[in-house]
C-alpha cells in the first residue's frame, strides 16, 4: 500500500470535518458517535487479534514491545522536556492540592471499559474464527468515519490553527515531544528489530491508545496494533499519576508527557497543578500532537 493511498483517505475523513460543517454533526452527537463507534472499532479489532494464528505467542509479542517502547518513550521525551522547559524558563508552578487518586480511578474505569471491549472481540474471534472474514475492510470503512468525527470534534473546540500555532511554549513543548519520541522509537525499535517505519508508526499516538491502536490494525497489522495500544494506554495512566510530580519541576514535563491527551482528557489536572494561565499550552501543544497522529501513522505504515 503507497503512502499516498494510505494517507489520503483517511487525511481527507479528518479534513472534511474539520472544514465542513454537517447541520446534523452536533457536538452532543459526535462525542456519542466517537465513543460507540471507538467500542465498535475495538471490539473487531480484538476479533482480528482472536482470529489470529499462534494467538498467545503474538500477545506475548505485543507485550514484550510495548514494555521495550514505553521506557525508551519516557526516559527520552522526559529528559529532553527537562531541558526544554530550562530554556524557555518554564520554572515550577505552585501545586495545589488535587485529588489525584480521583483522577487515576477514572483513567483506570476508562481503560477497564475500552480493554473490555477488546477482550470480548478476542474470545469472539478465537471462538469463532472465520465467522466474520470481511472485518479488515469494514474497520478500514469505520475508520473513514471515526476520522471525520475526530475532524468535526477539533472543529467544534473552536481551535484555530494560526492561533495555536503561535503559542510559543504549546508549540516547543509538542514540536519536543514528537521529534525525542520518534528518536526513542527509532531505538527502541532497532532493539527490537523492528521496520524502522513501523518503529515510528507505534510511537506516533503520543498516548491517544483509542486511536493509535486502531489505526495501526486497520493498515495491516493487529499485532503491532496492540502493541500501539498497550503502549499509549500505559502512557496515558502513568502521565495521570506523575503530573503533580511533574508539576513541581516545570510544566514542559507535565503538558509535554500527557501528549495528544493535554488538549482534553488529562486538562482538568494540568489546569488545576499549573493554574489557569496553562490551558492555552495544553490546548496548543496537545492538539499539535492529536492532529499529528491520524497523519504520522497512516504515513508510517505506508511506507
């Protein structure tokens, strides 16, 4: 598959809703259209892993490589982010009191539901092998639409890219983070004996894991794919629980390691260790950081 027929498709599904406005797409409607169809995605996408020949031994695989990953991915980005923020003088914010465990219940609930989902799609596929034998195309069709409904979401956050692209701080926090986590996938990657495009590709969700899993299997590979989604789910958990570590040495550290996800998810946190004069960061840098994911990926794989 070429890079351009890989990425087209789907950059033109993210585009159209970005740019087009659909009467019917409110935003009621596509944060529940976003999360039906995200459940849907991933329980096909465990039906394709269940389906798999030799199962277990590719689950031990994913595993074994999203661990490698996840530390080349934060030892590296993390002491770049160090030194970023001594550049541009990002100095600690006073932290205030948050209710961390609060926070990291409601990732863990979250990651308990999108893991359900996954689990039951692999039990169906190992049970029922090739009930289903169309699903690689009818993920690659849900991705279309999952990708328009990402488009019509960044839309209606009112986000302006001429904007966010002129936060000073948003835009090295990102352009730091993307740039040190590809090196580290690169690494990490060799260690492993991966395709160095594909060592780039699993690395590219900067821990948005409903995405960046689904994408990966829809191009061609579930294994890797789960690997992906181990990867930026863990990411997604140990950004909620170090934050207000983080916090305490510069906001680099804390915006930069909670990746795509500091424009909505893990907002609330940041805005209440950092103060309010850190949203306009969070937003620039993690939306940098979500709108690279849907390109990077597909053009990774496509190479």
């Amino acid at each position: 598959m070429t890079i351009l027929s890989t990425l087209g498709p789907l950059l033109a599904a993210l585009l159209i809703g970005y740019w087009i406005k659909v009467p019917v797409a409110t935003p009621e409607r596509v944060a529940k259209g976003l999360s039906q169809l995200t459940y849907l995605i991933l329980g096909l996408i465990g039906y394709s892993i269940g389906a798999l020949d030799n199962l277990a031994s590719k689950i031990v695989i994913a595993g074994y490589q999203a661990l490698v990953l996840f530390i080349a991915i934060t030892v590296l980005p993390l002491l770049a982010l160090w030194i970023s923020g001594q550049v541009f003088h990002a100095g600690a914010s006073k932290v205030e009191h948050v209710d961390n465990n609060s926070s990291t219940k409601h990732a863990l609930i979250d990651a308990a539901k999108t893991l359900g989902w996954v689990l039951a799609g692999v039990l169906a596929g190992w049970s029922l092998k090739s009930w289903l034998p169309s699903v690689d195309e009818l993920v690659t069709w849900l991705l279309y639409l999952l990708l328009f409904l990402v488009g019509c979401q960044l839309r209606h956050g009112n986000f302006r890219l001429r904007k966010l692209f002129l936060n000073t701080q948003g835009v090295a926090i990102a352009c730091t983070t993307v740039a040190v986590t590809l090196a580290a996938g690169l690494i990490a990657g060799s260690l492993l004996g991966l395709e160095w495009h594909k060592s780039l590709a699993v690395v590219s969700g900067f821990g948005w894991y409903s995405l960046s899993g689904i994408l990966i299997t829809g191009l061609g590979d579930p294994v890797l794919g789960t690997t992906a989604f181990l990867l930026d789910l863990g990411r997604e958990i140990v950004a909620l629980m170090l934050i207000p570590m983080f916090a305490r040495i510069n906001s680099h550290l804390s915006v930069g390691y909670s990746g795509a996800t500091a424009m909505d998810f893990t907002l609330p946190l940041l805005g209440k260790v950092h103060g309010a004069e850190i949203v306009p960061v969070c937003i620039a840098s993690g939306f940098i950081m979500s709108f690279l994911v849907p390109v990077l990926i597909p053009l990774f794989m496509g190479m």
